[in-house]
C-alpha cells in the first residue's frame, strides 16, 4: 500500500488519521506539527500522499503545500480543513491539492478520498 506523511498540529487528529490509514493498510512513514516540517519530512520519505492541515504555525498547510508542489508538481496532496474554511479549500485545489476533507470526518470519507487520490 501506500506511504504517507500526516502533518497536523493537533496530535490527537494525527493520531486519528494514523489509525484510520494504517486500518486501510498504509504505512505512516512520518507525522509533522507544521508545515516546517512537513516539507522538510516530505524531502527525506518522498511519500506516496501527504494530508495537510490547512491551520499550522508558523508554516501553515496552504504555504507547505506551494512549496511541496514547486519541488514535486507529481506529490499527491490531501487537505483537512475545519468547516468554514472554503476560501482556503479553493485555494489549496488551484494549488494542486487532489481533495479535501472538513473535519470532524468519518473513516469512511478518508477511505474514499485517499483511493480516490492514490488512484488519480
């Protein structure tokens, strides 16, 4: 299956996001605070998907996931965003994001998205 990068700063939503993926049978290779180190993980594993909070300090999803598509036009990118924030979802899909999810969200709708995203 595949290898990914979760970067959220609330452990707790990582944490969650861990089981529902590895429940699917996909490796967690990393997990990032912010978008920081989210680029600089996304550079040592060279995952097969990233998920993004869009909310991070200091670097937030939408600037990580600039930078992670100017490095790799290729890299697969999933945000997680809270409800209310369609001006950032929008964003982030002109940047190159292949999908999002508003949170709270069920395993069902990661399910759907992640082989939705590996797939395209």
């Amino acid at each position: 299956m595949a290898k990914i990068l979760i970067a959220d700063d609330a452990r707790i939503m990582r944490n969650i996001l861990r089981l529902i993926l590895e429940k699917q049978g996909h490796e967690v290779v990393a997990e990032a605070a912010n978008g920081k180190e989210a680029l600089e993980l996304y550079e040592k594993f060279q995952p097969d998907l990233v998920t993004l909070d869009i909310h991070m300090e200091p670097v937030d999803g939408i600037g990580c996931l600039r930078d992670i598509m100017q490095q790799d036009a290729s890299a697969r990118v999933l945000m997680v965003s809270a409800i209310g924030q369609q001006r950032k979802i929008d964003e982030a899909t002109s940047l190159g994001a292949c999908g999002y999810v508003t949170k709270p969200f069920q395993q069902k709708d990661i399910d759907q998205l992640v082989q939705q995203a590996l797939s395209g």
